[in-house]
C-alpha cells in the first residue's frame, strides 16, 4: 500500500512547535484502589506482574535487608506513582534511572521517576530498602512476628508493608521470585516451590518461586528451624510441610493435622476442581498466634490453632481457599464471602464425607441455635462491613447459604457450579454480584432475591425463602464434628 504524505499548514505547524513534548498530560496515580473496607489500600495508575525479591535476615537482630525489583505496566501517563511500604528506603530506580522518592500518609512511599511514564508502558521499579520489621508499627501493629530462632509474616487483610514494597490489594496479583539468605542452620520457607539452595561465607540462601498470579497479602515468608516433610499428591504436586520442633503439647496434634495436606487436597479435587498452583502444604511455626491464613500454596496455622487437639477441618478450611480465595480472589474487600463462605462449607462437606453429620445436619443445626432476634442475623456475608468482615456470622451464615442454594438448585447443579466457578475465573479477581450472575447462568434460574435473602438482609430467613425450611430451634441434636468446626472460628476472628 502507498502512503502519501500529509503537509501541515503553517498555522497548524506553528501551533505544533510551540508546544512541547514535555507538556504531555502526566499525572500522578491514586495512593489507593478505592476500597470499600480499606481505603488507604493499593495504588493507581500501574498494574504489577511480577516481584523478584533479594532478601536477606538476621534472626538475633531483627534486620531485614531487601532489594525488590517490580515488573508493572502503567495504565495511565504517570508523573508520579506510589508503593505501599514501611520500612526505610535507601535508593529507588526506575527503568534503571535514580528516581526521587518521599513519604507519606501510614505506608505511601511516592516516587517520582526523571520523566513521565507513558501509559500502556512496561516498566521495572528497585527498591532498596532495610530496617527492623517487628518495630515497624502501623496503626500501633506489626504484622511481622519475631519467634525464639526467627520471623514469620502471615496477616490479612494486610502484611506486605513491613517486609517488601507493592501494590498491596488483591485486586493486583502478580508472580513471584523470593530469595532469602539466613544464617547457616536457619531455614526460610516461602511460598511455590524451592527453586534452588546455596551456601556462602556463613550464610545459607533459599530460592522460592510462586509461578501463578498471587495477592500480597498471600505471600508469606518464615525463617526458623523447622522439621520438613516432603510428598506429592497423586497427580505429581509437590507437598512441602513444616513445623517448629519447639511447638511443646501442641507438637503432635499440628504435625498430625497438616500430615493430612496431601489427603485433603486430592479430595478437595474431587469437589472443585484441579488444584490450581505449583505446590501445596502448611506450615506451624512456633508463633503464640489462635488464627490460620491461606498463605497461597502453604497455608500458615498458629501453634494455638492446635490447643485443642488435632484439628482436620482447620486444614480443610485453608486449602480450600486455595480455590476460593488464592486462585479466585475478591475483587473488594466488601466481597469476602466468596472467600469465607465456601471455605467454611468445604468443612461442612468434610464432615459429610466423613460421616460426622451431613451439611444438611449442620445447616439444621446452626440455623436452630439463632432465634431471630441473634445478633447473629445481623451480620450479612454479602456485605458485612469492616469491623464485621471475619465475625463468626460470616462463615456460619455464609456456609448456611450454600447448603439452601444447594437445596434449591439440587445437587448435581450446584456441584457443578462449585467446580465451574473456580476453573471459569482462575487466577482472576470477582464479586459477590459476579457469583450471583454465574449462578443464575448456570442454572438457568432467577436467584437475585435468593441471594439478597441469604447474604443481604439483616434478618433471619423465614421459610420459603428459596430452600426447605431448616429446622426449629431446640430441635436438632449437635452433630458429631461441630466441635471441631467451632474450634475454628476464633482461629478466623484472628486475622
């Protein structure tokens, strides 16, 4: 094709000349995401794809030395940008140009590179940066534990400010490369797989490579002494667990409860489909902590999780997140039934198959010990508010709304959309309102009114609000695995 040459006139030709290129549009990006829950959360303006972190810690101390480098891609003419982060920043680079850098707000580190960045563009951002993370406090808290031979980080919904620079909400998932030198006899889990281990001069550095998309909240790091036990499920996935030796009473009953990683996640198959990451297992670090997290591919249990006993369905709840909650995340923080909901239902579904009461019997159960004026029906799972987001109510009452959606639309539909939803929507972000459309899609039913019912209103349903009616109270005996079920939920209230 020939193309033919456009002149500009004179008026137009001057009129371009005069203004120069530097007089583009940039602007600097948002220092938050506009989260319902957590406004000061996350960043515009860019779009992460990918953290390599160089790290290295000294137990005795506490010191944290870190270099992270930062794939992203703008997505507006940016002047300026912001990483949330708290500890000090030595030197920060962008494209591999010095780029100015300030403080500001609780974690905004606002960087300023030599010219704008032009939308659409990939960019690389370094960050240099040490300092002590179990003295850095937000909001008068550290998410960094110190224990007797190390540090663990596992919190939500926040815990990436005091370890490593980002774009911290879920709604901005990336890869990951963590690479953590230790003391020589210290070990360093993180999440994936261990890439590679090499020893220098006194220091030992762990590699751990996360290769599918993962919040940052989700990304964990422990550094300790752990006794480590390997194994692969029946379709090859590495199974990597670990506990502190120094756990005491609660030794036995941690190891014997994630010992059953390997068994549960084959199983969890079975109900959701194909496990969706490049490793599997957990972790007990010896952390005074009550609560568990769903630390992607190597969920965190505190050792007081174990106070009671062996706990299965513990285990049971944190990897199925690994479905609902890692693979698929919520796209805002208002939307953390399609975390909680089903993996508190997963549990209900355990005990199913195991013969310790049924999801109905559980459903029955926990809908009679709730007259209608409990507080307990005020609390909605669709939108629960923040001081309300990890209340008992959000897993009971969630769980409560699968087992009456699986009564309305029958097993062999809802079945199918617990496998559905999470193959359809791997490794993205969705709403609650998205499950709601998904459903009514995939059953061919208006469920709307349904799901405001079970998951909107701060009332109990009444009978006929789209299931049978659960059963009166007083009239339902406790099933056998309640006990257990319950013992999770201060673990929950704990994140």
């Amino acid at each position: 094709m020939r193309h033919r040459l456009l002149v500009p006139g004179a008026a137009a030709l001057s009129l371009m000349l005069a203004i120069p290129a530097s007089a583009a549009d940039f602007t600097p990006g948002a220092p938050d995401v506009g989260d319902s829950y957590y406004p000061e959360s996350g960043n515009g303006g860019y779009r992460v794809s990918h953290y390599d972190l160089r790290l290295k810690y000294q137990p005795k101390t506490d010191l944290l030395e870190g270099t992270a480098t930062l794939l992203a891609k703008t997505t507006q003419d940016l002047s300026r940008f912001n990483l949330d982060f708290g500890l000090k920043v030595s030197e920060v680079r962008v494209n591999g140009k010095k780029a100015a850098f300030a403080t500001s707000g609780k974690h905004e580190l606002e960087v300023t590179p030599p010219k704008g960045l032009p939308k659409g563009e990939d960019i690389s951002v370094v960050v240099r940066y040490a300092g002590k993370p179990s003295e850095l406090k937000i909001d008068g808290f550290t998410a960094w534990a110190r224990t007797p031979d190390g540090g663990v980080v596992a919190q939500e919904p926040d815990s990436a400010v005091w370890w490593f620079p980002s774009n911290d909400h879920p709604s901005d998932k990336a890869t990951y490369d963590i690479s953590i030198a230790v003391p020589d006899g210290t070990q360093a889990l993180s999440n994936g797989v261990l890439a590679s281990k090499t020893s220098k001069l006194g220091w030992t550095r762990y590699n751990w490579r996360s290769d599918k998309p993962q919040a940052t909240y989700l990304t964990t790091l422990a550094i300790g002494k752990f006794d480590i036990t390997t194994d692969t499920t029946a379709d090859g996935t590495p199974v990597i667990n670990a506990v502190s030796p120094d756990l005491g009473a609660n030794l036995g009953s941690a190891r014997a409860s994630i010992e059953r990683t390997t068994e549960v996640t084959e199983w969890l198959e079975s109900v959701f489909g194909r496990y969706p990451f490049n490793a599997v297992g957990g972790y007990v670090p010896n952390v005074p902590a009550h609560y568990a997290l769903e630390t992607q591919t190597r969920p965190f249990y505190g050792k007081q999780a174990f106070d009671k006993g062996t706990n299965v369905s513990v285990v049971v709840h944190e990897l199925a997140h690994q479905w609902y909650g890692d693979s698929v995340s919520l796209k805002d923080w208002k939307d953390i039934w399609i975390n909680e909901g089903f993996a508190a239902y997963s549990q209900w579904l355990w005990s199913e198959k195991e013969g310790e009461g049924t999801a109905q019997q559980l459903a029955d159960y926990v809908y009679a010990q709730h007259p209608a004026g409990d507080p307990f029906w005020t609390v909605k799972p669709g939108d629960p508010g923040a001081d309300k987001q990890f209340d008992s109510a959000v897993y009971d009452r969630g769980a409560l709304a699968l087992q009456a959606l699986r009564v309305k639309l029958g097993d062999k539909v809802f079945f199918g959309l617990l496998k559905s939803w999470p193959t359809e929507h791997r490794y993205g972000n969705a709403s609650v309102a998205d499950f709601v459309k998904f459903a009514e899609q995939k059953s061919g039913k208006p469920l709307a009114d349904f799901f405001d019912t079970w998951l909107f209103q701060p009332s109990k349903p009444q009978t006929g609000a789209g299931a049978r009616a659960f059963a009166a109270r007083g009239l339902v005996a406790q099933p056998k695995s309640w006990k257990q079920i319950a013992a999770t939920h201060a673990v929950h209230d704990g994140h």
